[in-house]
C-alpha cells in the first residue's frame, strides 16, 4: 500500500496542467507513421455510403476521394474503405480525430493505407491428358 500511494504522490507532483500539454505539439507531428496521403478506414456499417464517408472526414482537410468498397456481384459495402487527403499533414489529422470514432452506429479504425500487392497472373484452363481426364489440384481427378 506504501509502495502505490509513493507513487501516486510522485505522478501528482510531476502531473502537467492541461493548459501546458495543449500548447505542446503532439509526438505524432514528429513520429507519423504516414507516407502517403492515403488512408484505410475498417470497421464501416454496411449502410455507409461514399458521401456519408466524404462528409465525416471532411473537416480535416481537402479530400481528394472518399471511396467505400463494395462487392461486385451484391453490390453491398464490404465494411471497409479508403479516404485520400492532399497532404500527408491533414491525413495524419484526420486519423487521429477518426480512429475508434463513431460513424453510423459502428466504431471505425483509421490506419495509413498500405500499396496495393501485384496480382498473379490468370490461370490458364486446365490442361487434359491423354485419357480425356483433367486435374483438379484441390480435389483430385475429376472427369
């Protein structure tokens, strides 16, 4: 019991008004994380559209395109999207207002945008063999 309350009485007297810790610019100003003015929001209501998402992120800065991913075939959101800034400074604002924020009912994460991975190249049709049986590397021979 000694032990915490010497340390409760060491973090008061060190303890910083709150006056002070705004005048201090902020780590994330020296430490961003961001490269590119790009970022990832996860974690959207599928009733979320574009617009919805433009007019949320559009307090901290020029919006380049605010875009939620639908599937192709349903035409549904799939629960994620991408919003673009002008510079790295307003995305890096507008992650730190966003992330685990509320956004239609859901809680919304916001993380800087990763480059998209190449796709491999289609796959040709199967190729058959001397017997008219083809291959099937999932479940075996197939006829």
């Amino acid at each position: 019991m000694a032990f915490f309350s010497s340390i409760r009485n060491a973090l008061a007297r060190s303890a910083v008004s709150p006056s002070a810790l705004q005048a201090q610019p902020s780590l994330s100003s020296f430490y961003s994380t961001l490269t590119a003015p790009k970022l990832f929001v996860s974690g959207l209501s599928r009733l979320t559209s574009d617009d919805k998402l433009q007019e949320a992120f559009a307090p901290f800065g020029n919006l380049v395109e605010a875009k939620v991913i639908t599937d192709r075939m349903s035409g549904r959101s799939k629960g994620f999207g991408f919003v673009t800034y002008e510079t790295i400074e307003e995305a890096e604002k507008a992650r730190e207002g966003m992330n685990a924020k509320f956004l239609d009912g859901w809680v919304i994460f916001v993380d800087p945008a990763k480059p998209r991975e190449p796709r491999p190249p289609p796959q040709q049709e199967p190729q058959f063999s001397e017997t008219g049986f083809r291959t099937n590397k999932t479940v075996g021979w197939c006829g």
